[in-house]
C-alpha cells in the first residue's frame, strides 16, 4: 500500500512515474530502501554525484 501511494504522489507532483522504466517502459519494482545518510553519501560520492565542500571564494581583485 505504502509503494502504490508514494508512487501516486509523485505522478501528481513530477507528472511522471517513478515505477516505469524510462529506458525500455516496462514495470520496475523496489528491490531496496537505503535511508541511512552515510551510506546514501558514500554510494553518491563514488558516482561522482555528491556535492563537493565548497571552497572559499577567490582573492578580491579590488585592491
């Protein structure tokens, strides 16, 4: 039940469904759920998708 809701409330917000597969359209499933933030940082950090720190800005030019 929880599965059919969240994917609704996505149809209705994103207006697309987050259970078809954008490639082939077929039917995907939820094989797991990560929601520990570590690991969610350390999966997306070695896609290269983590958001680096950020670094102090650059020198003035004014002097």
């Amino acid at each position: 039940m929880f599965k059919q809701r969240w994917a609704e409330l996505i149809k209705k917000v994103y207006e697309a469904d987050p259970l078809l597969c954008p490639r082939y359209g077929g039917t995907m499933c939820i094989i797991a759920l990560i929601d520990q933030p570590e690991v969610i940082e350390k999966i997306l950090t070695h896609l290269g998708l983590w958001p680096h720190t950020a670094h102090a800005p650059p020198p003035s030019m004014v002097a």
